[in-house]
C-alpha cells in the first residue's frame, strides 16, 4: 500500500499509522516483532510523510465503524518512506474549518481531504454520464475555438493580444454560440462539448471567471425535441451518480407564472410558499405606500409564512428588511396572526378587520406571519423571491437530498434595461414566437414571447437554451430591433449572416452549468467545492498567483503599453 501519512501514534513498542489514499483511511499496524530498524524508522513517522508499506491483512479486535477499512488493519512488514514533509499549514481533514482563502492557496493540500478527492471524483462521474448518454444518442463531441473574435454576449470578454497582428485580439469564448450554430450549418446534426467558457464578472458562489459547460445543439429539433433529450439525460444522471430515480417529464411553468407565483423565473418548489397578490384588498386602504405603489402601476404582493409567528422575532425581521432593501425595496410590511390577536408593523393604518381581510387573502392561520412588499413589480418580484427562499432556509424547509426539477419556458423575447434600451433578454439568435411577430410592428415589443427554455433545479438555473433564429431577414429584423446597424452587425456576426446564405438548418440547442449542476447534486454551497483549482472572489488564483504582472519585453512584442488606472 501507498500513500501519506494522516496521523502516526506511537505507542513505545506499538506504533499506529492511518494511511491515507484516494480511497481512504487505512490503519497499520508496526509492532515490535519486526525489529528495531523498522520500528525506530515507524516512530519517525509524521502527518504527511509520503509512505509505503508491504503487510498481512488482518481482522480488527477494535472495529471502527466509522471508515470503510474499519473492520480490519494491516501488519506492517515492510515502509519505505518516499518523502517527508513539513507541517502542512492547514489540517488534511474534512471538518477542519480553515479559512477558506488558507484552503484555495494550499488547494494541493486541501484536495488531499477525503471529501474533496470524492468530489473530483463524483465530477468525473457526471461527466462520464454525459459523454456516454449523449454519444448513444447520436451527438458528435466538437472542440470548439478558444481564440476567437469579441462579440456581445451580455458579459465582458477576457481578451488575448495578438503578437503577429498588433493592436488586434482576440477573445476567450463566453460560450460556443456561434461556433455550434455553424456546426449545425455544416451537417453535424447534434453536437457536444465539455466546453470551457469565460466571462469577466463579479464573482459570486455559484459563478467564476472560467467555468465548463455541456453544451449541445441540436439540428431540425423544436423545443419539445430538446425538452425531451434534456430528461433522459437528468434521469440517467440521477440515476447512475445519485442512485435516484426521478419522475418524467418535468413540470413546465411560463415565465409569467414563475413571477407571479414565486418571484423568480428559477423558483425553488421544494416548499409551498407562493406570491399573494394583495392589489385588491389595498386598493382603498389609508397606506400611503401601498396607493402610491398602486397608482404609479406597481404592485402590492406578500408571502404567508406558516408557523412564522413565533419564529420571526423583532430582530430577525429587522434583519430581514435589511436585506430586502439590498433588492431594491425601500421597507418590508409584517402581519402575525397570534393568539392573542392580530399584530403588524402598519396597525395604526389598518382596522383590525382590514388586517384581517390581508391574512385572509394570504390563507393564514393562527401563528402564521405575512410580509408584504410594495414597489414596481421587478422589484416586488426580486424581493418576495429572494424573502421566500431566505425564511425558508431559516425554518429548515430546504433539504439538500430533496431535487425538484422543472422547466421554465415561454421567456420574453426583450427586456428594457434602467436607461429604457431593448435589449435581448437571452441573446439575439434566440427565436421569438413566430405567431407572435406581428407584435414588433403594433408597439408590444416588450410582450413578445421567445422560444426559450430553462432547466431548473432547487432553486438554480442548471441551464438554458432557445430554438435559434435560422432565417436571415428574421435574424436582421431582431438586430434591428435591438438597434444594430446592419455595418455593426455585418462587423460582429458577419461570419455567421454568410453562413446562413448557404442553408441553415432549423436549429435548437441548450447549456448546462457543468460546475452548478456537481454542486448541487452533491449539497455543495459553492461551485469552488468541485473545482479543482478555482480563483477566489477577487477572481485571483491564490496557488499560482494569477493574474500577475508580465516582463516588460513581452509586453513590446505585443505592441502594449500599460496606464494604471488610480
């Protein structure tokens, strides 16, 4: 046996290693039979120390149950110490607590850790899964591009300067777009790649400057098509990696009903907490806040917290204002139903009747609390959102081994942004609805629907995808729209309009988020658990100190000067 040396007790004539490898823990045994060599050469043993060992398998007197070797111990007859080491600077074991900065910078050390290597390991599994699924399904795994020319995405490009062409760059792919749907004009029917992407953004838990996406398209398929393909590869997943067997199809909602009835166009179904309209109850109320919310086309919306009463103390609400204000909401309105009666954060507006009339519309029960929240509807949707899943979690309603899948469907094809611009809500080669068209041209563009899709999981959006526009005038009318000239358009996607003179194909295809999907699938909170080497928040990689400063020549070979920016 092989490995390092997790923890060496030694008991004068009696010495006890736990051999660590990626499978586990052993426990050896050196005692004093084998001489004094060996056993003075077990006693200088230490964490970490890389050994081997040659020995009898024996059963243990003391089993621990604990470990999967626990029943039995080996013998030692013979170590070999290949290296030692220096005290690591943070403990190889699951339940170490370090920090986790300490953690990404010794990342060599940390995925020595059981659970890591585990993992790593479950990620090779899911991967496995797909390439075998979707090579029987008659996809052709394609490389695409890494080097390729900077187009708007909705993210910022990483860009690459170019030594032969100076002053020119290339980008790193957020996405294989517009490569895949070349592929689709070349013949290659379906395709998939184990892609990496990149975009330069604010880091959060579940995102990072590079990710890995499945990517796939597939040619003269519809969304049913696509839809269809997706479960069958879920199921199988849960399946093998997870032991689950999962129901099909999933539940499909439109992107209207996952606003209306969660706040989130990836609502979590795990707990029944749905949005309230309150709208009606409140027009002719004495609340300032809700009628001026009202009378400037917003709305008033609330969620029924069941049992909530006796948990939301004065200090957890306070709390969570706080944070709803972080979604653009100015204040959070509190109803309980105790008791002792009815109390609220707005009772010297309301009659107790009118209070009663709220927590009626919201079905509450004694010990139930509603919050309400009045804005724009984006923002009471943003709030309520994020507020349902948050008390959730604090009434322990969100089991991780508990997956409820779905699909979103029906996106708006637009969306405006703060300054009033169109702009596409997924991209601009996603089809709209094509019995919808008349609806560019009467003023209700913002009302047109796209044939897009999304697969949620828990809460998360584990991918999305769109039938794509294969028809040349179409793709320029929605360029147009969004307020391309047809020089900008011929100067970002050029290559793509030439190809579509040659017969494209109808098309559809779909991503999933490689990184969220492990993370999920495992109970992880952050995608840096089942990342090998991932960068930290600050998008730095704290093993090789990524990004750094370059030599000034290879700096003149590019034709690049750097301006600090204070």
């Amino acid at each position: 046996m092989n490995g390092w040396v997790a923890k060496a007790r030694s008991l004068g004539s009696l010495v006890f290693v736990d051999l660590r490898d990626k499978s586990g823990i052993t426990q050896i045994t050196f005692n004093e039979d084998l001489g004094d060599e060996i056993l003075d050469k077990a006693k200088s043993l230490r964490s970490e120390y890389v050994i081997g060992i040659k020995g009898t398998v024996n059963e243990r007197s003391s089993k621990n149950p604990k470990i999967s070797t626990g029943d039995i111990e080996v013998f030692a007859e013979e170590l070999v110490i290949y290296s030692e080491a220096m005290t690591p600077p943070i403990y190889v074991k699951d339940d170490d607590n370090v920090d986790e900065n300490l953690r990404l910078k010794y990342r060599y050390l940390d995925l020595r850790k059981n659970k890591m290597q585990r993992n790593l390991t479950f990620r090779h599994r899911v991967v496995k899964c797909a390439r075998d699924y979707y090579d029987e399904n008659g996809f052709t795994e394609v490389e695409t591009p890494i080097l390729i020319k900077s187009t708007p995405e909705g993210a910022r490009d990483y860009i690459v300067p170019s030594r032969v062409k100076n002053g020119s760059f290339y980008a790193l792919p957020q996405s294989p777009q517009l490569f895949k749907q070349l592929l689709m004009v070349s013949g290659t029917d379906r395709y998939v790649q184990i892609a990496k992407c990149f975009r330069d953004e604010d880091l959060r838990a579940d995102r990072q400057p590079e990710f890995t996406q499945i990517d796939l398209e597939m040619s003269f398929a519809d969304e049913d098509t696509v839809i269809e393909v997706q479960e069958g590869f879920l199921k199988r997943v849960m399946k093998e990696v997870k032991g689950i067997d999962i129901q099909t199809p999933f539940p499909r909602l439109t992107w209207t009903e996952a606003m209306e009835r969660y706040g989130s166009d990836k609502p979590d179904t795990r707990f029944d907490i749905e949005l309230i309209k309150l709208n009606d109850v409140v027009s002719d109320c004495n609340f300032e806040v809700f009628t001026k919310a009202l009378a400037e086309g917003g709305d008033v919306r609330g969620i029924c917290v069941p049992g909530g009463a006796a948990e939301f103390s004065r200090k957890k609400i306070d709390k969570l204002v706080e944070e709803a204000k972080h979604y653009g909401a100015k204040g959070l309105v509190w109803i309980k139903d105790e008791e002792s009666g009815i109390t609220s954060s707005v009772s010297k507006y309301f009659t107790e009747e009118e209070l009663a009339n709220i927590l009626g519309k919201c079905n509450a029960s004694k010990g139930d609390i509603v919050f309400i929240v009045s804005d724009k509807s984006k923002v009471v949707f943003d709030t309520l959102g994020f507020l349902r899943r948050k008390v959730a979690g604090m009434l322990g309603l969100l089991d991780d081994n508990d997956f409820k899948f779905l699909w979103v469907v029906d996106f708006p094809m637009f969306e405006e942004d703060e300054e009033g611009n169109i702009k596409a809500m997924h991209h601009p080669f996603t089809q709209p609805k094509l019995d919808e068209l008349y609806k560019l041209d009467n003023g209700q563009i913002l009302d047109l629907k796209a044939n897009a899709y999304d697969i949620v999981l828990n809460g998360v959006e584990l991918g999305g995808g769109s039938v794509r526009i294969h028809d040349r005038e179409l793709q320029a009318k929605m360029f147009n729209v969004l307020g391309l000239s047809d020089e900008e358009c011929q100067e970002k996607f050029g290559f793509l309009i030439e190809a579509f003179k040659y017969g494209a194909p109808p098309h559809a295809g779909l991503a999933y988020g490689l990184d969220r999907l492990v993370m999920l699938l495992l109970g992880e909170k952050s995608i840096r658990e089942v990342i090998a080497f991932p960068k930290n928040a600050n998008a730095e990689c704290p093993v090789c100190e990524a990004p750094a400063p370059v030599e000034e020549e290879q700096l003149n070979e590019l034709g690049i000067a750097i301006s600090l920016n204070n």
